[in-house]
C-alpha cells in the first residue's frame, strides 16, 4: 500500500491555509493544520480531515512540539506551507516597535523555525516548502511597510532554502496572492468599504478595479498553486517567486493615470492630499 505524502500548513484555521488543507486532502495528503484557534482548527479537521494541532508558528518551543507530532501520527514530512502572517498597519514614522517586531517574528521568524526544524525530514523525502508571501513583497503598499518588508523576506528565505538545500533534493517556493477573499481579507475591505460608504463587494470591486482579471481571488485558487508546487508535477520548480495575483504586479502605475476610468480630478485630488 502506498504510504499518503503529508503535510503541515501553519495558519491553516481559515483563508489561504485552511483552503490549501482542503485541496491537499482532496489530492489524498495526510495534513496536519496549526494556528492558536482551537475553534477554527477543529471546522478545518471536520471538513477536511485534517489532523489539528494548536500552536504558535512563531514559537521555537511549539514548532518543535508540531514537528514531533506530525512525525509521531506519520512517521515522515513531505512539504510544509508556510502560511500563518499577519499585518500590522503604520508607516515607518508611525508603527510601533512592538508590531514591527510581531511582524517579523510571525512572518519571518516562524518560517524559519519550521523550516529549520523540519528540514532533516524533507531532506529524507525530497520533500518541498511553499511560502506564502503577499503582491506586497513584490510592489510596496503604502501604510504597512513591516509587512511589505517580512514578506519580501520570506521570498528570499524560500529562495536562500533552495540553493543551499536543492542539493540534497529539496524545493522551496513562494506564491505571492493578491487580494484574495479571506475572513482578514473579508475584514480589510469592510473597514476600507466604510470610509468610503461602500459595502464589502463594492470594495472588493473598487480594490480590484485595476487588476487584469478584475476580481480577488478565491482562497482555493491559491491552494491549487501551492498543492502543485508541493507535489512531483512542479519537481523541477525550484526558488521561483510565483504571483498569484491576476496580474496585478504586471501593470504599470504610470499608465493608469492615462486610464479612461481616471479623471484629472481624481489625479489632482491624490497629488494634492500628499503630505
């Protein structure tokens, strides 16, 4: 009987993480999922069948325990996504230290944990780690700089990974979604959606008015990405940065002043609220 590959996907309660545990089910991975919500674990395990574990992907202590676990329940690793991030808005003037370092511990320290502590494994499996990025470690957005910043990172760190570890048979990749319907997304378009009376899917429509595909995407069209990077179909994808983003990076900002959907007004209001 051949033996399932598996699987650990940090921040896998919801969103990309959560949709990402679902497809590699659905491709017959044994998965372990981890986050520090008990709640939305245990919705992953019943939808799914995933195996929960609580625990802080940014904790050497509790990554360790996660490893230990998904080697006690399967007995090896095959790849690791490595989802859980997450946002604190501020510019450098006006971001505390305290988020700057939130930032960096869980988008940046917590990958490099996993993927320390796990390595040995995926070296013995030829296994494969994803990392999930953001659009935003490939064009900067305004107001979040440490997240701009982590997530850059963790695209360097994938691609650190592959040369010195492609060696002995493991890849490592990064996607880099653009705005993707998530519960934080779902959040962000709500709050962006009230200043400016908007209901959610009028903002969703208003962020996305520019993207070539004209849509967020949906958290699964990420999985599918991830589920093919971590499986022998990408054996020859090796520290690619790959957006999944419906083309949003591809477009030039000094054309879309030109676009026939932008007035003047609009350009002269933008340039004179500057400070």
């Amino acid at each position: 009987m051949t033996k399932n590959p598996v699987a650990i996907v940090t921040g896998g309660g919801t969103g990309i993480g959560a949709a990402t545990a679902a497809v590699l089910r659905a491709q017959e991975w044994d998965v372990v999922v981890c986050g520090r919500r008990p709640e939305t674990l245990e919705n992953v395990a019943r939808s799914t069948g995933a195996i929960p574990v609580v625990a802080d992907a940014a904790s050497a202590e509790d990554v360790d325990r996660l490893v230990e676990t998904t080697l006690e329940r399967f007995g090896s690793i095959d790849g690791l996504v490595l989802n859980a991030g997450i946002v604190r808005p501020g510019t450098v003037g006006e971001l505390a230290t305290d988020d700057w370092d939130a930032m960096v511990r869980t988008n940046l320290t917590g990958p490099f944990l996993l993927a320390k502590a796990a390595l040995p494994h995926l070296i013995a499996t030829g296994g494969s780690i994803v990392g999930i990025a953001s659009a935003a470690a490939l064009r900067a957005s305004a107001g979040i700089p440490g997240y701009n910043a982590t997530k850059a990172a963790l695209t360097m760190l994938m691609q650190s990974i592959a040369v010195d570890y492609g060696p002995s048979g493991v890849r490592a990749n990064a996607v880099c979604p653009g705005w993707t319907r998530t519960e934080m997304a779902d959040l962000e378009m709500e709050e962006y959606g009230a200043e400016l009376g908007l209901e959610r899917e009028q903002a969703y429509s208003v962020a996305t008015a520019f993207v070539p595909s004209r849509r967020p995407a949906e958290a699964e069209e990420v999985g599918n990405i991830v589920a093919w990077l971590l499986s022998k179909h990408a054996s020859y994808v090796n520290a690619a940065v790959i957006p999944v983003d419906g083309g949003m990076v591809a477009l030039d900002p000094g054309s879309l002043a030109l676009d026939p959907r932008v007035t003047m007004s609009d350009v002269s209001s933008h340039q004179s609220s500057r400070p």
